[in-house]
C-alpha cells in the first residue's frame, strides 16, 4: 500500500508537462495480473539518439536502452521484453509481468542538445490466486467433483424439502381446525342436554 502512494504522487508530478514536451507516452495506467503481457508505448519527436524505458521509485533502474545500433536489456527482463516499430515511435512489450515489477516506468529520450523523459506508465501488478487454482488439473477436478456433489445433494434434497413443506402445512392447518371442532362439539353437546325434558319431580 505505501509502494502505491509513492507511485501515485511520483506519477502525479510526471503527469506535469508542459506544451514543450516531446516525449508522449501512453497508457498512462496498467493494471495487469501476475503472468499477464503489458504494453508501453514511447512516441518521441525530434532528432533521437536514443532511448530507455526506466523504472524510478520501488527499484531505480534502466529496463532497456534502444537505439539504431544496439539493443540493451537489464538482466531482470531477459527474455521477457521486446520492442517493436521504429525508435521514435517504439512500443516495449514485457511478458510475464511479476508483483515486483509494480513501478512508475518512463521513457527517457536522447536528444541531440538534451535529454527529455516522458509523462510515465504505471503498473501495477497483482495477484492472481483464483485462476492459478483453477488453471491446475487437480484444483480444477477437485471443483468439478464439489460441483457435481453439491448438485447431486440438491436434486436429493429438493423433493425432501417439498415433502417436509407440505407436511408441515398440512399439520399447521390441522392445528388450526382443532380449536372450533372442539367448541363445536362442546356447544351441540350442551345443546342436546338442554333440549332434553328435566325428570318429573312430582312423580
């Protein structure tokens, strides 16, 4: 979290330029994921000698130099970086970007009379836990089996459910009903006594 806010004020104050820049670099913003492909892109105006992409604030370094007569990579991105279209208009491309390669990169050009840097790109790498697990064979049949159980658990229970709920309901409504049978039975036996003729007590 503390790299990030580093990089977001570093960022900040490289996003700063003024209408005399002749370096333009873009995206602006990667958010990419562990074993991910990323591309910058350093489109440069006037007469270049050369050219680095350099990382500046977590690790401090020279990622590559290109010009017309040579090509030169740092030993952490061999064979993982590769450059295409021609030297003022060139896109850097890293493959299987890794979480310390998270930093603000810059194009740096080689001018003639000086030097000028770009607006920067920064990257940001993250974890890529869930599809690590599910790209290996055995996570991806354990899935599969839990899967298949949970479907197989649920087909089985859904009728039980069902049969539980009706008889649940059935039982709730008799409990209902009991109460006014009883009162009417009590009543029409009350009723039936009543209407009965009393003993002759004169007999």
């Amino acid at each position: 979290m503390f790299q990030l806010v580093i990089l977001s004020v570093f960022f900040l104050i490289l996003s700063r330029t003024t209408a005399k820049d002749e370096v333009k670099q873009f995206p602006p913003l990667i958010m990419a994921q562990e074993g991910d492909t990323i591309n910058m892109t350093c489109l440069v105006s006037g007469k270049l000698r050369g050219l680095y992409l350099r990382r500046l604030t977590v690790m401090e370094m020279n990622v590559i130099y290109s010009s017309e007569n040579e090509f030169i990579t740092a030993l952490n991105y061999k064979n993982r970086t590769s450059t295409s279209g021609f030297l003022n208009n060139l896109m850097i491309t890293i493959i299987n970007v890794q979480l310390n390669d998270t930093d603000v990169y810059i194009c740096q050009a080689i001018m003639i009379h000086e030097n000028l840097q770009g607006t920067g790109t920064m990257v940001v790498v993250t974890e890529k836990k869930w599809k690590q697990e599910v790209g290996n064979p055995k996570n991806l049949q354990v899935w599969v089996g839990l899967i298949v159980i949970f479907f197989t658990i649920g087909l089985a229970l859904g009728p039980l459910y069902m049969m539980m709920k009706k008889l649940r309901k059935k039982f709730h409504l008799r409990r209902i009903q009991n109460p006014s049978s009883s009162i009417y039975e009590d009543m029409s036996h009350t009723l039936r006594r009543n209407t009965m003729c009393p003993d002759n007590q004169y007999e």
